[in-house]
C-alpha cells in the first residue's frame, strides 16, 4: 500500500503537510515538460488509470512555459529560440505499449495478441553458444526526433518463460539535406528474467559505424548527434520448446546534455513526502561476491527493491531469498538485476526490466530538473534517480563523493529541499536523508544529466 507521511516523520526537516494522492492527472508543470503521444496527453501513471506508453516526452532545461504554449512555427523560425535550444538539454521518450502500437511495427515470427508481441509461428533459427533458439522479431518505425541527439538508452518490459529470452538492437540514421546515412543494428542487451537456462548480459562497443554501445546506452560517434532510430526486438526460445516469451513495452529516450547551471525554485509539492521503506546497501557488504559482493556495488538494486516494497510489489520469493538474512530481497534483486557482460547490478535497464515484471510500467528517462519530478511525487510515485558528486558536494551524504551513485527521491521539505531515501547509508536507520536544493539538484543534473528510472504502479 502506498503510504504518505509528514516530513516531521523524516529526518532534519520539519513542517511538512500529508498530501494524499489524486485521482485525476496532474498537470504539466510549468518547467517545460510536455507530454505529447500520438494524439494523447500523458501524465506520471495513477493507480486507477491505464494511460498508453505511445510517449513522445520531451524537455528542455532552462525553459520557463510548457511546451504547449509555444506555436512550433514560431519557436522555428526564431533565430533565438534556436540558439537557446542548442544551450539546453533535450530530451525526448518514446514507448511502444499498445496493440495499436505494435501494429505499426513490422514483424516476422510473432504476432500482435492484446497489448503486447508475442512469439508465435518462428521462421527462423539462431544458435548461441551451443543452443539453437526458434526466433521471431518486431521491429519499430522509423522514430525521427526533432533534434540531434547523443545518447540513446532502451528500455522495455518482457515476459520470458521457460528457456526463453529477449535481444534488444538498436540502430541509428542521420539526415543532413537530402542525405541520409543509416547505421547498422548494434545489440544492446540479451535479457531473461531467469538466469538459470541463459545468463542476461549486455554486449561490447560494437562501434563501427555510426553508433557504440556502452553498456545499458547506445552513443552516437559523432558530437553531431543522429537524428533517428529503431528498435528491434528479437524474440528467442530453445528450438522445439513450447515457450512465447514476449514484449508488452518497449522504447528508447533520446537525449543531448548540457550542463546546467541554474536552480529550479520549488512548486507547489513542497511538503510532500512518500512513506517508501529504507534499505541500506552497505550492511550486505561482502555479499554474493558472483553478483558484485554487494555494499558499495548495490545502489542500484537497492534503490529498486526499496520501491518496489513501496508498491507491495516484491514477491515473497524474494523476501525468503537467504533464510535469517535482514532485507534479504536486496540480495535477490541483485540477483535479479545482474548483468553477466558488465559484471554489476547497474545496468539501468536491466534493473528496469526486473521492475517491469512486477509493476504496469517501468522505463528509464532523464527529467529537467526538479520541478519536472513533481508531478511524479504528487502523484505518489518515487523516483530513482542518479546523481554524482565531488568531495563537499553534497553536504550530508554518507559518502563522501561518488562518480555515480543512486537513491530514491521521496519528496520535498516546505522549504522545497529533498528528501530522499540514500542506500549508501551505513544502516537502515541513516537512509533517509535531506538534501540542500541547489546542491541535489548539480549532482542530479550536471553528469547523469537528470537520469531517472520511472516505476508507476
């Protein structure tokens, strides 16, 4: 059960006010960040809502009025506004979740069944290792973004039963005149939810054209950016096996970072802070050393098992991992999380994959700024969010700097600082933290630019 409690309750800080969620969609705020679908608005999910994932979410940093409000025309033809665009961080999420969306694509080996693409008639076979997989595929349209962007990171929710798995490829194209070059596809992840038949891995560079992969993100080879892509799922079970794995959501974020160097002032979600339950990474130091030795190495699936006992989502199996262990779901979502290629749990898709299997929608994006976070906290959902930080850069913290490291944001003061749940704590009892505004806000924004996992029940 989703539970909203007074910041008094919470650490430092006192004053805030218990704001419970609503049920209708919280408008955009007013730090530019529209949603805009093929056709359809799009708000941070509610529990008694179903909104599609056909999500074309864009923000700019720095911008002062909702997207909306700007005729594009006039933003184009505006030498200025071009100007300022290039000076900001862009961003653009867009998510494939529906029959109808799916139906756009193209497939060979599988079908489109309710909300989801399934592997159903195979046409083909492909050996890895020593086993032979039937194999299906969808593949996106073309998706062309509006800007050029640098980086790109899938995500994607699957079901993989029996000796089942899923490959995610990508591939990139530039458009410059009447020119346009297209890259080849390059494999980002192969992903089970049980290791015990196929060992979930990302892959290496593959950097031969116009894109290489770096772990969970695909980046593009040139500083000028591509300015489209696709993605293909490939759809894999043991020849011969009755199993249908399948994609029910799948999608990528596009971005161009540029560091940021103002603040954002707080809104109106000032006082509001999510009940989300504190797990400490390091007191399971020296853990499961064939799955990082947890510690210092488990922020991530930390964070993640945090919010997912917040949904009431993690299974019992997960509690009952490591019998007389404390918190041994931490261990387990490590477990769950592993990436055998990258040797950690840190692989952000991955980690929102695993999240996908339990919770309506999961995927990984990057926010403007801390007012675009509210609408999510207003609407009682926590944000896993990455942040980094020199030595004094983030007074409070119990570390004390970090190249990249994450924690859950779980609301704001009435003075409009954070509150968050940090694993890096030295018990559960020091997770929750307060965070000066400005200085969260640097450590957020100026590396990871904004990364942030989105897990909506």
């Amino acid at each position: 059960m989703r539970r909203l409690t007074p910041a008094s309750l919470e650490g430092p800080r006192r004053g805030a006010r218990i704001v419970a969620p609503r049920l209708t969609p919280a408008p955009v705020p007013v730090t530019a960040v529209a949603d805009v679908t093929y056709g359809r608005p799009v708000r941070p999910l509610l529990r008694t809502s179903r909104n599609s994932l056909a999500t074309l979410l864009t923000c700019a940093l720095g911008v002062t009025l909702a997207v909306s409000s700007v005729p594009a025309a006039q933003a184009g033809q505006s030498a200025q506004a071009a100007r300022k665009k290039a000076e900001t961080t862009q961003v653009r999420h867009t998510s494939f979740d529906l029959a109808a969306d799916f139906a756009r694509g193209s497939r060979s080996g599988a079908v489109v069944s309710g909300d989801a693409v399934r592997l159903r008639y195979p046409k083909a076979t492909r050996k890895l290792g020593t086993t032979t997989y039937d194999v299906g595929t969808w593949t996106s349209p073309w998706v062309d973004e509006k800007f050029a962007f640098t980086e790109l990171i899938p995500s994607w929710q699957a079901k993989t039963p029996g000796r089942s798995l899923v490959e995610v490829q990508v591939r990139l194209r530039t458009k410059s005149g009447t020119r346009t070059t297209t890259g080849s596809w390059d494999t980002v992840a192969r992903w089970t939810k049980d290791n015990t038949f196929f060992k979930r891995t990302s892959l290496a560079a593959q950097g031969d054209d116009l894109a290489r992969v770096a772990v969970d993100t695909v980046k593009a080879n040139s500083s000028a950016g591509a300015t489209g892509w696709q993605v293909k799922v490939v759809l894999m079970r043991r020849k011969g096996a009755p199993a249908r794995p399948q994609v029910t959501r799948v999608g990528a974020m596009t971005s161009k970072v540029v560091a940021r160097t103002t603040t954002s002032k707080p809104g109106k979600v000032v006082g509001t802070v999510i009940d989300v339950p504190r797990y400490s990474q390091m007191t399971h130091r020296g853990h499961h050393p064939e799955w990082g030795n947890g510690g210092e190495a488990w922020c991530s699936p930390t964070s993640t098992a945090m919010v997912l006992e917040h949904y009431g989502a993690n299974p019992a199996a997960g509690h009952a991992f490591k019998s007389g262990h404390a918190d041994a779901v931490v261990d387990w979502t490590a477990m769950q999380t592993y990436d055998h290629g990258y040797r950690g749990t840190g692989n952000w898709a991955f980690n929102a994959a695993h999240a996908g299997s339990h919770l309506r929608r999961t995927y990984v994006t990057r926010l403007a700024d801390l007012r675009a976070a509210e609408p999510f906290i207003k609407a009682g959902t926590p944000l896993i969010v990455s942040v980094a930080f020199a030595k004094g850069g983030l007074r409070g913290a119990p570390i004390s700097s970090t190249a990249g490291h994450l924690m859950v944001l779980v609301g704001f003061t009435a003075k409009g600082d954070v509150v968050v749940n940090d694993p890096a704590a030295s018990s559960n009892a020091g997770v929750r933290r307060t965070y000066d505004r400005a200085q969260f806000e640097k450590a957020w924004l100026t590396k990871s630019g904004g990364l942030t996992y989105v897990y909506e029940d």
